[in-house]
C-alpha cells in the first residue's frame, strides 16, 4: 500500500467509527477523533465547536442503539498534505440525504488521526 492508500484508509475507518453508536455516546472515544480545534457545519446550518459537539453527540441522530443508523456511502478522499486528508461521501439517516466532506489530521509522527472540521449539505431524495 502506498502512504496515501494508508493515510486515507486511517481518515475512513475514523469517520466510520463516528458513525458507530457505542462511540458516539462515549466522550473518552470521541475526544480521540476530534481535533481540539475541531468545527463542524452542520446540515442545519448551525456552527457546532468541539466543546458544543462533546456535549450534544450522545443525543445527536445516530447515536442511540436502536435508533436509526447512518448509511455511509461514495466514501473517497484524497491525501492534501502529509497528515491532511480530505474525505467526501453521501449519507442516509432516517431518510435524510447529506453530502458530507471532512478534514482529517495527524499531527506528528504515532499521532492519532482527528476530524478537524465537517460539514454536511442536505441534498434531496433521488
């Protein structure tokens, strides 16, 4: 595999893992994905910090066990920078469509990945 085979496959499986109910009702595992300095735009519209996001993620869409789940798709990204990758995909949850992109950053050698900033655009049904 090639560094940016595996530095966008590192970006993916963290997205994925946001994605996952049990972490995303977990502050210890959503402050290892989230950069500090961490923005979100959300499909709303609404600005979301990284302090704002900790607080309200467990009672966000999507983190409920038996509540609905995301339904990732299109998932690609692309290296910008060593340690800067920037994913797009498609997402379905409770029958809202998003575009979504991320940043994704890594900084130093061993360092964990983190979402920097997000935004999702609501786009409509096909």
């Amino acid at each position: 595999m090639s560094r940016e085979t595996d530095e966008v496959g590192a970006a993916i499986a963290g997205e994925l893992r946001l994605m996952d109910p049990g972490v995303r009702m977990s502050q210890s595992l959503v402050r290892q994905l989230l950069d500090p300095h961490f923005v979100e735009v959300g499909a709303s519209g609404r600005r979301w910090t990284y302090e704002e996001m900790l607080a309200v993620l467990p009672d966000m869409d999507g983190s409920a066990e038996g509540g609905p789940r995301y339904e990732p798709s299109e998932m690609t990204g692309v290296l910008l920078a060593p340690g800067l990758v920037h994913l797009t995909y498609e997402t379905v949850i409770d029958g809202h469509r998003a575009r979504r992109s991320s940043l994704w950053r890594r900084q130093g050698a061993g360092a964990e990945w983190q979402m920097y900033y997000h935004q999702a655009t609501p786009c409509p049904r096909p």
